[in-house]
C-alpha cells in the first residue's frame, strides 16, 4: 500500500519527502523528522507494532494530518483512547479504517439495511463470508469483522459473531464468519441471507488495491481541505456517510506527504 499511495500521490503533482518502512535496528536509519518540514499529511500503513512510533515521528515532524491504515493496533488495551488523547495534545487529526475501499463501506451501509429488514424474518439465516490471499495474516479481515459487529443489533436471532471452526454446526444463535485464505486474491465479502426457498447475497470483490489507494486519498484530501477540524481520531465510514450528505471542499494545490 506504501509504494501504490506513493505511486498515485506523485502522479496527481504532489511531492512525497519520505517513504519509511518499520523502525528497527536491522532497517534504514531515519532522517531527523525536523528535517522533513513541511509535512502536510502523513499516511501510516505498516504494522501493529510500529504503529505508535511512525505516529510519534510524523507528529514529530509537524504533520498534522495521518491517514491510518494499519490495523492490529487496537488490540491494546485503552490503545484508542491513548492515541486520541495524544492527537488532541497535539492539534493533529487521523482518519483511521480497517480498509479504505469506498465501496467496501457503501456496501456494509447496503448490509445493515438489508440486517434491518431480513431480520423482521427468522427464516432467513444471516452470514458473513471473506476471501483474501493466502499471506493476509489476520483472519478474518478488519472489514468482516466490522459488518458482522454491525449486523447483529439487527438481528434478534443471533447474539455473538464466531469465526467459524472446529466441528460441528455453530450455536442458533451465533452469526457465522467464514474467512477463506487461499490464492492471490486482493479481497472480497458477502453478506448473505438463507431461508429453504431462496437465497438473499450482498457482494463486493476488489480487483486490485487501487480502490484502496482512491479511499485513502479521499480522506487526506478531507483532512487538507477541513484544518480547522477539531482534532482526535475520525473514523473512515462516519466520514463517508458526511461526504454522501455533501460534498467536501476540492483541494487545487499539491501537497506533501509521508507514506
């Protein structure tokens, strides 16, 4: 994601002053994060475990404004407070996601809709089903595990959502995840409904990471185009949901960033 944000920033004029990976003794040695002023917004899409630093280091350098697309990093405990808390301390805004495909979270809206309605109907059984390629380490996905947190309010018939394993058929009362690693796939979710007569499926399948990159430059040109924001952590889908009530402010002149 780092080299494909990189490539798309460039492309539409604005100037890229670094590009660091993860922080460790093994790696490149950093340039002094004062030196890299002005940064205009920083995108941080690494690894869990060097997620707070590469935070601390665009803070460090001036950039207000991060684009998160790291994920992992909320299993700490009081994680998301702590990391408000120090983005209010500093004046600066994240927009964090656990994917940035702008039709990824138009359909989960499109799922609780339809959550709203089949859940009227318990003959209709509600499941969640995810396939990425084989080296993705986390399974299921963020995205899956978003929906499938969002579906169950709607669904009086179900109380939790379980991966799915181990034998035997899961609980009456348990919204299924199937999470499928095989191949190169870039991504893709269903949310389905099934009753004995017919099937219900929502659909979406990405075909390569460019509509991640498009959701990610969306949110940065959000972030330039509202400075005076109040600051803390915005979350990708509220800030959609903002955009489909009315159009953000364009952005006409280059930017610099971090990737």
């Amino acid at each position: 994601m780092g080299r494909a944000i990189r490539m798309a920033v460039e492309e539409r004029g604005d100037v890229v002053v670094a590009m660091l990976g993860r922080p460790g003794p093994d790696r490149a040695e950093r340039p002094d994060a004062g030196n890299l002023e002005p940064v205009d917004v920083a995108f941080e899409f690494s690894h869990a475990s060097s997620f707070i630093p590469n935070i601390e280091y665009a803070l460090a350098s001036g950039c207000r404004a991060i684009v998160v697309g790291t994920t992992g990093w909320t299993a700490g405990p009081g994680a998301v407070v702590q990391l408000e808390r120090r983005l209010i301390e500093s004046g600066a805004s994240a927009v964090v996601a656990p994917t940035y495909s702008l039709g990824a979270v138009l359909f989960a809206e499109l799922a609780v809709e339809a959550a709203r309605l089949f859940g009227h109907f318990a003959d209709y059984d509600p499941y969640v089903f995810e396939w990425h390629r084989r080296g993705k380490a986390d399974r299921p996905s963020g995205t899956a595990l978003s929906i499938a947190g969002r579906l169950i309010p709607h669904l009086p018939s179900k109380r939790r959502a379980l991966l799915a394993d181990g034998p035997g058929a899961p609980a009456l009362d348990t919204l299924e995840v199937v999470a499928l690693r095989a191949g190169a796939s870039p991504g893709m979710h269903v949310v389905g409904f099934d009753a004995s007569g017919e099937s219900f499926e929502l659909r979406i399948t990405a075909r390569d990471r460019s509509a991640y990159v498009a959701g990610a430059l969306l949110a940065c040109d959000h972030l330039l185009a509202h400075p005076n924001r109040p600051p803390g952590l915005i979350a990708f889908d509220a800030l959609v949901r903002e955009l489909v009530a009315g159009q953000p402010e364009s952005i006409d002149s280059p930017a610099r960033a971090v990737a």
